[in-house]
C-alpha cells in the first residue's frame, strides 16, 4: 500500500506543469546536475498579482506581490550509493500591505543504497514553510523528476509500472509529499509540513519484486501575520500520521505487471484518531511504445479510537487508475484515486483525487507550454467535508543558456465545512519570474 500511496504521489506531482516557476528551474538544474559536492542551482526574481474573492482565511482581497528566491544543494554520487541534500528559501512581499510580507523555505534530503544484489534500501524527509501566494506556484519535486524522464520505460515506472532502469533514476524519487494549495489555503495562508519515509526493496527474479515500507507525516496551520497568535479554528487542524506496508509485483511480460499491497496506517488529530487497514491489487500495461493504463482497486477497514463529531464510514472500496502518454513534444497525463486517508494523517473518510495535465516542448525550441488541473474532495469523515480544485497554465522561455523567464496563471476554489462552520478560498494569481542559474538550463 505504501507502493500505492507513492503513485498517487507521482501522480498528483505529474500533475503540476513543467515549468513551474522558479521552483522548477531550481529543481531541473539540481536534479540533472552530476557534480558531487556543494553548489548554487539557482536564483530567480518574480514580480505578480493576485486577487481573492471570497475567503475567510484573512487574505488582503487584492495585492501586487514580489519577491526573489534562491536555491543551493549537496550532491554526492557513487556506484551503489546516491544522497542529496537541497534547500530553498524565498521571500515574498505585498506593496500595499507589508504586514504580510514573509520568508518561505524547503528543505529535502535523500539517501539511497544497494545492500546487496538483489536488497535496496532508502531513506528520505523533506518540509516546508510556505504562505499561500507561494504554495500556489511551487511544484512537488516529483513532478520535477518526472519531467526530467526521456525514456518511457521509467515514465511508465513512475506510475509503477515496471522498474527503473537505473538505481540513480530511481532515486530520484526519494521524496515525499508536500501539501496542495487546494488544502493548504484553509489553513489560514501559512503552511508548515513535513515528512518522512523508508523503504526496502527485494528483487527476487528480475519478474518478482517484493518492497517493505513505512513513512510519518504530518502538517500544521501558522500565523498569517507575523507576530499574531496562532488561529486554531481554522479548517485543517494539526495533525500527523504514519504507514506501514508491505507489497509484491510480478511482471508477466515487460509491458503487463500485476501487483498486491497491504498496509496499516494511523492517523490522529483532535477531532479523529483512527487506523485504517487496507488492502489492494492492480493491473498495469504499456499499450504501446508512448502510452500506458494502469489500474487497481480494493477495500478499507477503519477501527475509530476517538471521534469527536459525527460518525465516518468503517468499510468502504478504494481504487482508482492512471493514464499516460509520452509523444516526442507531448506529454498527457491523467489519474483518478479514492482512499479512506490522505498522507498527511488529517482525517478518515472517503479522499478523491482526480489530476490531469498537459505539457509541450519540442527538443532545441526556447519555448515550452503548460496546463493542469486538480480536484480534491476529502468526505464522510463525520466532522468535516472539504472540496476544491485549481487550474494553471502557462508559458516559458530560455533567454540564454543560463536565464529562463516565465509567465503563470493559476486559478483556485477550495471549501471546507464543518458542522457550525464554514471556509472558502478563491483566489486568481498571475506570475512573471526571471530565473539564473550557474549551469546551463536542461530541457
């Protein structure tokens, strides 16, 4: 199951475009880079507006934004051992309200290593501390990595279909999930979350892998105004939560793999604590040389220690599947997902995800084109139903060898609702972000 949790966070990074502002850039450089050591993956200065229609999360209703980012890292790589270490740190500020003004930063490291000829295992954490306004244009670094595939066996791999062809491609994906604006504006426009994950896998033949696998996160609301207390009514609560899984794969073919997951996982805030067993099998196939379909499907248990309102669903079925295609300028993507829990431990219900994106770029051409959409509905918890989806789209351009500039829209709604209590976000926000970087821009 945590094997399944992976590809719902492959796939919803997917989902975000492929050049998502200076965040992407940063990552694109970090992630190709072959250098071991310390360096500067880049540096990036952006200029934007935004204006939020209703919203009860105490955002200004419009504001002209600015601000600059920077990003630094440590690489180091060796024939049975991969490790990185990146960190970046942006400061966002609004003209007509300094107030607001405030120092957003991420933080991922990974260790990944080969035991053994047939045992690998390895270790990640990432965290972040971002307003909305940055939440809105950062990307999740699997969707940066996913990008950076050109061939389409590890594309399908990401999705889990297959294996990777290398051990360094693989670990590139040592990295866990950072929450979607979608959720993150209900929690009052400052987010803090955090993570961490572990996994070993076997390969029993090169057809028959088996993996074990345990992972915490957790994620928290901060003040929106530097200096001012805590809110603790807002619609996400503090919360945190833990897996453990273990699954197995057999590959009939090189393009058709079945596979099977059972995990068991807690989650816990001061509204719910519950644990939740689930068990799933899936099919997968490569239909061609540039498209793939996935699918799978099971059922959930939940067992509630502690349910503060109402009553949430004990047995109900998951599933949920993944398409995908990789032509020579395209790249389309779209997956459907419906779990009893989310990743970050906030609550136990019914959780779907339904992404889709669409990427252009053709090979030596400066420009590159982008667009995705999400919905994310999170119900019958007993206490609180939250629905939301985002649209972005945009463009990019390599100036130079080193200078890429960008243009982003992205468009959000996301409700939740309580019992006695109601919070809405809405929001249009557009960004132009110049970005440098010491190494020549890859795409």
């Amino acid at each position: 199951m945590r094997e399944l949790l992976s590809y719902i966070v492959i796939a919803a990074g997917v989902a975000s475009p492929v050049c998502w502002g200076q965040g992407l850039f940063d990552q694109l450089n970090f992630r190709n880079a072959q250098k071991a050591g310390f360096d500067i993956y880049g540096v990036s200065l952006f200029y934007g507006y935004s204006r939020y229609g209703e919203t009860t999360t105490g955002q200004p209703p419009s504001s002209n934004n600015y601000g600059g980012s920077f990003s630094v890292g440590w690489q180091h790589h060796r024939t049975k051992t991969d490790s990185s270490i990146l960190y970046s740190g942006t400061y966002g500020g609004l003209v007509r309200y300094p107030e607001f003004n405030r120092y957003s930063q991420s933080l991922s490291l990974s260790v990944s290593r080969q035991i053994a000829p047939k045992w690998m295992g390895s270790i990640s954490a990432s965290g972040q501390d971002y307003s909305l306004s940055e939440s809105l244009f950062q990307p999740s670094s699997l969707s940066v990595t996913s990008q950076m595939i050109n061939s389409f066996n590890d594309f399908a791999a990401a999705f889990g279909l297959g294996h990777f062809s290398t051990s360094q491609i693989q670990s590139l994906f040592q990295n866990v999930y950072l929450e979607s604006a979608i959720r993150s504006g209900l929690l009052g426009g400052r987010v803090l979350s955090y993570g961490g994950q572990a996994s070993l896998n076997y390969a029993y033949s090169p057809h028959v892998h088996f993996h074990f696998d345990a992972f915490a996160n957790g994620g928290q609301q901060l003040g929106d105004v530097e200096g001012a207390a805590v809110q603790t009514n807002y619609a996400m609560p503090r919360s945190f939560g833990g897996d453990a899984g273990i699954g197995f794969s057999h590959s009939f073919s090189p393009r058709t793999q079945v596979s099977f997951d059972v995990s068991e996982t807690f989650t816990h805030n001061r509204y719910q604590e519950a644990s939740v067993s689930t068990s799933t099998a899936s099919f997968g196939r490569k239909m061609g040389s540039r498209w793939f379909l996935r699918m799978y499907g099971g059922g959930a248990y939940s067992q509630f220690l502690q349910q503060s309102a109402g009553q949430a669903k004990t047995l109900q079925a998951v599933g949920g599947g993944s398409l995908g295609f990789q032509m020579l300028t395209h790249t389309l993507t779209a997956t459907y997902d419906r779990m009893a829990n989310n990743a970050y431990g906030f609550s136990v219900g019914t959780n779907t995800n339904l992404m889709a994106s669409w990427n252009w770029h053709r090979r030596g051409n400066r420009l590159s084109l982008f667009s995705s959409f999400g919905q994310q509905q999170q119900r019958n918890t007993g206490f609180l139903s939250i629905s939301g989806w985002q649209a972005a789209g945009g463009f990019s351009e390599n100036l130079g060898a080193q200078t890429t500039v960008s243009v982003q829209y992205v468009y959000l709604d996301s409700t939740a609702r309580y019992p006695a209590n109601l919070y809405n976000i809405t929001t249009n926000s557009v960004r132009v972000s110049l970005s440098w970087s010491p190494h020549p821009t890859l795409r």
